[in-house]
C-alpha cells in the first residue's frame, strides 16, 4: 500500500470515528435532555436528575474531541440546553423543598 493510500485509508477512518463520536454523543444529550425534563414530583430521589447530571458531565468532557467544527458547535448548544435543564431542575427542587 501506498503512502498516499495509506495517509488517504487512515483520513477515512477518522472521519469515521469522528461521526461515530459525534453520534453517541449526540445520544446521550438527548437521553440526558429527557430524563433531566422530568419534574420533582416524577424523579422524588433525584435518580433521574443524578443521571443526567453525570451525562453531562461525561460528554462536556468529549465534545472538544469531535473535530468537525460545525458538529461540535451543534453540541455544545446541546449541553447549554442540558445545563439549562438541569439548573431548572435544582431551582424547582430547591423552592419546592422550602416550602
């Protein structure tokens, strides 16, 4: 094999994963976007909450490794929304709690 072929055989492959990368991030912020939506009264223990939490901080950590720039900002809005959720979530639990 090539030089070329090989260099032009292992761009592919990066692509590749960069997409897959992408895609199973792309997953876990939707699921961690769901189970942050759910109210206090659904999730009393916080269990949902601790989840998405720890999805959120599991993917802030791998969305600066996707390469595609356009990708990446996508997500990152995607954790902005996450974040957003799960602050709402801890006000609401928080004023509930006082009450």
């Amino acid at each position: 094999m090539s030089a070329k072929s090989e260099s032009s055989r292992l761009a592919e492959l990066r692509a590749k994963t960069d997409r897959d990368l992408a895609a199973i991030i792309d997953n876990a912020l939707e699921l961690g976007l769901l189970l942050a939506a759910n109210s206090p009264d659904v999730d009393r223990e916080g269990v949902l909450r601790r989840r998405a939490a720890d999805i959120y901080a599991d993917t802030v950590m791998l969305v600066p490794r996707v390469e595609d720039a356009r990708t990446c900002r996508r997500l990152e809005e995607k954790l902005r929304q996450l974040r957003a959720a799960l602050d709402r979530h801890v006000q609401v639990w928080t004023a509930g709690s006082s009450a």
